[in-house]
C-alpha cells in the first residue's frame, strides 16, 4: 500500500482542518498538523475523496482527478507514476478514510459533532463498496 513516491502528508485532511484565507481568498490550507506522515500523497486524496466527497461527486470525479494527480506530479519532475498503480493505492488507502471515520464516530461528539462523523462514515463505507476495496485487498494478500 505505501508504494510510490513518498511524501509529506497531513494525515487528517477533513474538511474541518481546512481554512481559507477569508481577506486575499486565494490561499487554503490545513491545520491541526497531529497527524503528518511521510506517505504516498494519494492517502491524503483518498481520505478527503472518501471521507468528505458526496458520494455522486466522489463517483463522477474520482478517476479523472486521480489520472490528473498523476500529470501534476510528473509535471513537477516526481517521477512517471502509473495512473493504474496510483488508482490501486488510491482504492487500497480507502480503508485509512474509513478507518478514521469510524473512529471518530466512536468518539461521539467529542472531536466532531456525531452527524458528521457518521455522514463520513456512511461515504467512506459507501467508496469502500464501490472501489471493490475488500476484492482487491483479498486478491493483494492471496
């Protein structure tokens, strides 16, 4: 799962850590930085896609950003990456949105309000389902 390129990364991109830089609206960013890791960036990518996305957007989109994710990197000199390798990373760090769903969701409405935890739970279960995470994970270990 952590093939590739390595990066740094925020671990715990939700839509609750970004800001926007109300006066200039040109900057967005992420705070609360607990979480950083160095890891394929696509964990972040999927943790938002699968966790903060509605479904029907995440569906519609999904294929077509992680192919553009992979132009971006190789724009920037990191590497020729495989779109079809990144996509199964992209599938496999599905599981690390879901995971981080969940746990919030355990937590009640101690880190986040229990609607939307459970909101992010309920996307990242659906991704997991479309992805075929489980099949490809099972064929990966087999």
């Amino acid at each position: 799962m952590n093939d590739g390129p390595r990066t740094l990364v925020h671990g715990d991109p939700h839509l609750g850590n970004l800001f926007v830089d109300v006066p200039g609206g040109d900057r967005t960013g992420f705070l609360d930085w607990a979480v950083l890791g160095r890891s394929p960036g696509i964990r972040d990518v999927a943790y938002v896609m699968c966790d903060a996305i509605p479904t029907d957007v995440r569906r519609g989109t999904e294929r077509k950003l992680v192919e553009r994710y992979c132009e971006v990197l190789a724009e920037c000199g990191v590497g020729d990456l495989d779109p079809d390798d990144v996509w199964s990373g992209y599938r496999l760090f599905a599981v690390y949105s879901w995971v981080a769903a969940t746990a919030t969701v355990a937590m009640g409405s101690k880190w986040q309000p229990l609607e939307i935890g459970l909101a992010g739970t309920e996307r990242a279960t659906r991704a997991i389902k479309d992805l075929d995470t489980v099949g490809l994970l099972e064929s990966q270990l087999s």
